[in-house]
C-alpha cells in the first residue's frame, strides 16, 4: 500500500480504472482516425468519392434470379443443362436447366433489366452501374468471401476498408474511420476475419456497431449499470493513469502496432461516448426519412436501420462502412432463410430479396436527396453467384457457382444506367471481360483518387497491395 495519501491505493485504482473497462474492450474493434498510411501522402489524383457504403450479401445471390437477365435459360427451362454428365457442380451434379424464378422487365431511361424482386431498386436503375462478369477463385463461402473482401482467398489479409484508411485516414475526429455493420441475424462465413486489418497497422481494423440496438450499439462502450462508484471524474482519472502506463511502456516497444492501436482506441472510446449516442440516434431522422426506410417493418427493418445508420456515419466523416445483408447459413435457417439458396430458392431469394431491395433502394434515395450521393460510392456484391441449373429434392434450389455472379455500384463517380461484362447465353460462366475482385477493388480505390499499384505497404519481405499483382481500372463504368 502506498504511504503517499496523493497516489491512489490499489483498492482505490482498481475502482477508478473499473468503470473504464468496458470502454478497453472496445481495442480490439475501434479504429481511430487514421494517419495517412502510404508512402504517398494524400490522394494520386483528384477523386470523385469521398467515402464509401459496401453493401455485403454473403451466401451467394442468383445473378440469373436477380440482375442478370437471360431469356435464352427461359427457353431452355426443364432441359437437361448437361446432357453428356460430365459437370460437377460444387455439391452436386447438374440438374435441368432452371429459368428464373422471377420475371425480368426493363426499366429507367437506360432500359436495364432487373428482376421484379427488386422493385424498389429497379427505380434507381439509372444511378447504377452492373458489372454482370464478376467471378471467383473459390466456390466456398468462407475463401470467396474473403476474396471479395481483401483480394485474397486465405484469411489474414487488410479488408479493402482498412486499405482505404490506411491510404486516406478519416475526416472525423470523434468516430472511426472503418465501421461495419454487421448483420443482426449473424455473422458472415469467416466472421470477423472479413473485416480484419491483416499486416497493417492495427489502428486501421473496423469497429463494429449493432444498428438494432438503441441503448448499445457499440459493446461495452459505457460503464455497466449499477457501479455507483463510477463517476465522470474517476473514471478520467482512470483513464488517464492507464494511459500514462501504456505510454511508458510503448517507449521500448515502438514496433508494436497493437499496442499503439489500444492506446487510440481508448482515446476514441472516450470520444465515442459523446459522440455515438448522436450519431446512432435514428430518431432524429424525420419522419418521412423514416417512412422512406420502413424502420418498424418487422423484417426490413433491421437492414434499414443499419442503411440509414451508415448514411449518418459517412455525413459524419466515417470515411468506410460496410453492412452486411444476410449472415452464414446456420440451423437458423428454418427460421429466417439465407442468400445460399441450395434448396428453396423462391422462398430464400424471396425473403433476403425484399430486405435488400427495400434498405438498398431508400439509402440510394436518401443520399441522392441529401446531395452526397455524388461523393459516396455505394457498392452491393455477393462472394459468387449460382448455378442455371436446378438442385435440390424438389428442384426449386440452385448450387454455387464460382464463374458468374454480378456486382452494382452506384454515385461517386459511376456512370449511371450501364453494364459491363457479359455471361453466355444461360448465365454459367463470365465471357465477355471476365471481371475479378482486383478490378472492382482498383476502380473503387480510383474513384477515392488512389491508383491501386501504388498503395503498398511492405510485409514478410513483399510490397502487399490490395490488389495482389492483378486488377485493372474499368473505365466503362466511369462517368
């Protein structure tokens, strides 16, 4: 026990340093405004996003279902798609050639086809652009969707948003820079790894927020009910004496990343309970932007909340969200359907359909009546797409299909009302530009005004980038 009576006695800083606890286990999560990471500081050239909103739907969505519009699969419906039997698909082998399980109609100026299970989106057709020849190196969920997020089918790797922080740092002082918000019903195939910081500096991984949770969106960020010792004071007391400590201890430990990544998040914790409460509350919205997102529906409404959630964060200065539609295909399943529709497709596409149209359609709205959709990129993808062909007992199912899937993007520099790519005429494989992760992920760090190749950081001997050694610019859906 000290005899100084002006040091805190163990008893006494354990108190003080208590209350702040549930703030420090937000270190593992926050990421605080970001220094400018590359070797170049600032942008390559002028951008014309500021910020981005990727919208997640992990699963695998049925481009032939969805976007992609195939009239000669139409024709072919209940003809075998592989009459010689040499075809393995992922889980099964092929069955007859399935049609889509809804109508395709054009719509808009540009005459775009979308499916009538996005009515809503099919009303901003001329503010997106379709990338119909996206394909993948893996039919397995995990390995695709860390593909789609870092450029890499192992896990380990920086997420795009943490590149994308790392190469521009944020324009907030008091939120992160990179926020995901996961999907209510779960977690993605991978988990967490999916938004990861891999090798970069700890700082630049997401933190993560709970868009369906009013009283604590962010975990553990206030101090538990009922300690009534925990004041304002004490608890800055606290934080402060712990930060003295990390402080003296990062002197001979300058290399550690994580270490440096704590003591910000700690520092940003203490900002974000002043912050969040504002900036989460959906309440201030009015009533017609509320309306415009269907927040009471009891099931689109989740999604919608966690879309106009991130509309707030980047008018904010959140420089990346990420939101999840859909979670990994779990027993609960028989409860809320998954976008891995390998045995009722109709119901599961159903389902996921309308949350994704009705929470999609209103952020595209809402930003375009907040004049930022201009200087927000939007991006909406899946790991990989399904198959033309039937699966399943009763053949209303449809098996992965690593070689076709599609991709929008919308605002922030994209040339409204167009497509690019092509799959042959049943929607099996990508043909005509066949377009990976490397090149969404190049366009997407052009719009924000960084030339892919040259946001680099030096690891195990390799100067890593997002875009491993491949990914070109698709100047075709440039405005």
């Amino acid at each position: 026990m000290s005899t100084n009576p002006n040091e805190p006695s163990r008893r006494e800083f354990l108190r003080q340093a208590g209350g702040g606890l549930g703030s420090f286990a937000l270190a593992a999560m926050l990421a605080e405004e970001a220094n400018a990471g590359s070797s170049e500081s600032g942008t390559h050239h002028l951008a014309k996003a500021k910020r981005v909103i990727q919208i997640f739907c992990p699963g695998g969505m049925s481009q032939v279902d969805t976007f992609d519009y195939k009239p000669e699969l139409a024709k072919r419906n209940g003809t075998t798609f592989d009459p010689d039997g040499k075809l393995q698909f992922f889980a099964s082998k092929p069955g007859n050639c399935q049609g889509s399980h809804w109508k395709f109609r054009q719509h808009g100026e540009s005459g775009l086809w979308i499916s009538d299970l996005f009515p809503k989106l099919a009303g901003c057709v001329d503010d997106m652009a379709f990338i119909y020849s996206m394909h993948s190196k893996s039919a397995l969920h995990g390995p695709a969707c860390f593909m789609m997020n870092t450029g890499f089918t192992l896990p380990g790797f920086p997420c795009m948003g943490s590149w994308v922080t790392y190469g521009l740092g944020s324009e907030a002082d008091d939120l992160p820079a990179f926020v995901v918000l996961p999907d209510p019903r779960g977690l993605p195939p991978g988990g967490i790894i999916n938004w990861g910081a891999g090798f970069l500096p700890a700082q630049h991984q997401a933190t993560t927020l709970d868009a369906n949770n009013r009283q604590q969106p962010i975990a553990d960020l206030f101090p538990a009910a009922g300690i009534e010792e925990v004041t304002e004071t004490s608890e800055q007391a606290g934080l402060d004496f712990l930060g003295k400590l990390n402080r003296l201890h990062q002197t001979s430990r300058a290399g550690n990343s994580e270490l440096e990544a704590r003591i910000k998040a700690y520092e940003m914790a203490a900002r974000l309970q002043l912050s969040a409460p504002e900036a989460t509350d959906l309440g201030q919205e009015s009533k017609a932007t509320q309306e415009l997102y269907g927040l009471q529906h009891p099931e689109a409404g989740p999604f919608a909340r966690q879309c106009l959630l991130a509309r707030r964060l980047v008018q904010r200065g959140v420089r990346f969200v990420q939101i999840y539609c859909g979670a990994e295909n779990t027993t609960a399943k028989k409860i809320r359907p998954n976008w891995d529709s390998h045995e009722d497709l109709p119901r599961d596409h159903g389902y996921w359909g309308s949350v994704l149209d009705n929470g999609a359609a209103a952020l595209l709205t809402d930003l375009k009546q907040q004049g930022m959709l201009e200087e927000t990129l939007v991006i909406c993808t899946t790991e990989f797409g399904r198959q033309p062909a039937a699966q399943g007992a009763a053949a209303k199912g449809r098996d992965h299909n690593a070689g076709a899937f599609t991709a929008w993007l919308a605002g922030g520099g994209i040339k409204g009302g167009v497509g690019y790519g092509a799959t042959d005429e049943l929607g099996f494989q990508s043909v005509v530009n066949p377009t990976y992760s490397y090149d969404l992920h190049a366009t997407a760090l052009h719009l924000l005004g960084i030339d892919h190749q040259r946001l680099t950081f030096y690891h195990n001997g390799i100067e890593r980038r997002l875009t491993d050694v491949h990914g070109h610019l698709i100047r075709e859906i440039l405005a």
